[in-house]
C-alpha cells in the first residue's frame, strides 16, 4: 500500500494540498506506516505516521478515525 501510494505521489497524479486526494486514502496511508513500525520496531516509521495522519487531521479537524490514530502513532513512538 505505501509502495502504491508512494508512486502515484511521484507519477504527480496526486496532491495533497490541492486537495486531489481522498483524505481516506491517505489516512490508511499513515496507519500503513503505523502498522509497518509496529512489525519492525522502527521510530522513522511512526514519526512518518505522525507526519501523514496530522496533515489529514490538520485538513480535516472531524475526522476521530484519524485522531485516535495519530494518537495511537504517538503511544506507539513512546514506546519504544
């Protein structure tokens, strides 16, 4: 999923800012790199979470899936 993501991001058919992107898609995009620290145990992949899922709060402040996880991302950072 994040290979996916990553390649259309580089093949420019999306942006972000613009708004061209479905904010549900790139909220699953940080839980995929949640979910990749989690299997590997490594702080870029959490601090990467953080970094997506706080821009899809940021743009959309209602959205409680992605709050609760970004929250998650941060437990998950302090952890380890």
């Amino acid at each position: 999923a994040i290979e996916k993501f990553e390649r259309a991001v580089k093949d420019g058919t999306t942006n972000l800012e613009k708004g061209h992107v479905d904010l549900e898609w790139v909220y699953h995009y940080g839980c995929a790199f949640d979910l990749l620290g989690d299997l590997t145990g490594e702080p870029h992949h959490f601090e990467k979470a953080i970094h997506i899922l706080s821009q899809v709060v940021q743009l959309d402040p209602q959205d409680y899936h992605a709050r609760y996880n970004l929250a998650l991302a941060y437990y998950h950072l302090a952890d380890i």
